[in-house]
C-alpha cells in the first residue's frame, strides 16, 4: 500500500470533561485517497508521528483486503 504524508497540522479542540487540548492533525494520501489522524502532543513530542501514521495505513489495508 503507498502511503504519502501530506501536512501536519496543529490544531485545538475541546472536550466538556477535560477543558481545551491541543494536538496534531497529520493529513496523508492512501494509494490516492486522503486520510486524517489526530496524534496527541506527548505523542508527537515523543516523536511518534510517523509510526502511528504507519499504523493507521496498516488498518486502512487490511479494511481494504489488500497488502502493503
């Protein structure tokens, strides 16, 4: 499956239970369809950005019945 990150994006949201929080919004093209992901701010810090990309293009493969 090609996979192209596209932007990261930070953005703010909030939640009714825990206030405000802010994350980053990672945008990439599965074989030519966007996809969004949100990825924590600890997350991204802890410089995990692009294994969770990975593992979100895993997911869409295999709902698609189709290999990497």
């Amino acid at each position: 499956m090609e996979w192209k990150m596209i932007d990261l994006e930070e953005r703010t949201d909030y939640d009714r239970k825990s206030g405000f929080y802010r994350y980053k919004l990672a945008i990439f093209n599965v074989n030519g369809s966007q996809h969004t992901l949100k990825i924590s701010m600890s997350d991204f810090e802890a410089d995990k950005t692009n294994a969770l990309v990975a593992r979100e293009v895993d997911k869409i493969a295999s709902a698609l019945g189709k290999k990497k």
